[in-house]
C-alpha cells in the first residue's frame, strides 16, 4: 500500500466507530489540507505506546485503524473533525516527517461472520450494557448504556469492544483479534474482569 498519512492518538480506534478530533497542531492541519484534495480522504490512526499526542517524539504500536473523514469543521484556529473507522492495518515502516507521520502499511483481514456466534454476541452485549450502566452511574464513560448498534453482526462485534468501559492497554489487545468469536470471547472477559471496579464502595476522600 501506499504512504499513508498517520495520526497517533493516545486512544484507539475501532473499525465502524466514530473518531472526533479537535485539530490544531500544524503538522496535522496541513495533512488535512493535503487529504481534503482527494476523492477517498482517510489516514491511519495508532495507539501511543510512550509518549504525547501534541509535540511528536511519542513512541507507537504496530496495528491501528484507517479513518475515512466524514465532516469537517472550520474554527478561528482549529479545525473539528468527525472521521469513521474502517479496515485495520499493520505498520511495515515508518516513514520520514514531511512534516506530519506517514508509514507504509500492510491491510489485516476483516473478521468474517458465522451465525453461531449469535448467543455470544447476545451474551457479550448483556455484560458490556451492564458494566457500562454501572461505569456511567460513576460518570465514568463517554458512552451510554443505551447506545445504538449497528444491525450488521461484524459492525456490532467492533462497536461492543468499543463501547466497553475498558482502558487502552485493554482496548488495544481488543483491536489485534483475528476472529469474531476470540473478540468477543475477550470483549467479555475483560469487561467482566473490570466490574468490580464500578461495583466496590466509592471512597468518600477521593
């Protein structure tokens, strides 16, 4: 695959979910400028293993997610940008900064679907919905109990891990899944492993 432009954040990306940036640095400003000029604009997004997002110098992982742009908001000094996740990638190469990160990359395989998985699905919704309610009561998670899925099986299995009130390190392993059944299987556990968290007494000094 061709160069492609990269953003690494410190969060992940998922396939079928969205991405909201606020952009300002500007490395990345004239990315965009650059991407806006093509009939497919999307980049690469990647976890921050060691590092920050503003600055550069931040240390990266290897799999990420490619983001299609959606919407674009001009501000005074920024720009706001609503991107889409897409196709999961492996980094071959890191390339030079002119001037904002780009890497060659290799495409993973989509997970495929297979209609057992059904009750898993059903079940791994329970305990993500569940955790999620209990992680919201403590004002502990951007998303809400609630939330809409998609209707297709593959897009949903993406969105669950999510959605799920998990920390980066968790998400991550999440994204490297090479089967629906494994992500699910880990998308329950990891979320079940995390409860307790939202369900022991809040300590009233904190």
């Amino acid at each position: 695959m061709d160069a492609v432009p990269m953003f690494p954040l410190g969060s992940v990306l998922f396939p079928h979910t969205p991405l909201v940036l606020r952009i300002f640095e500007p490395r990345y400003l004239i990315m965009l400028g650059r991407l806006l000029d093509e009939e497919d604009p999307h980049f690469g997004v990647v976890l921050i293993a060691r590092g920050h997002e503003a600055g550069g110098g931040d240390q990266r992982n290897t799999i990420g997610t490619m983001a299609r742009i959606a919407q674009v908001q001009v501000g005074a000094d920024d720009l706001h940008l609503i991107a889409v996740g897409a196709d999961r990638f492996a980094v071959d190469r890191w390339l030079d900064e002119d001037p904002h990160p780009a890497a060659d990359v290799t495409p993973l395989p989509r997970l495929t679907w297979n209609d057992e998985l059904g009750p898993l699905r059903t079940e791994a919704e329970r305990v993500v919905r569940r955790v999620l309610g209990r992680a919201a009561d403590r004002g502990d998670t951007r998303w809400q109990p609630d939330v809409e899925l998609s209707d297709d099986p593959i897009e949903s299995v993406w969105q669950l891990a999510a959605i799920a009130p998990l920390g980066d390190f968790d998400r991550y392993r999440l994204l490297q899944s090479t089967t629906a059944g494994g992500l699910l299987r880990e998308t329950i556990d990891l979320t079940l492993d995390i409860e307790p968290l939202f369900t022991a007494p809040m300590d009233p000094d904190v």
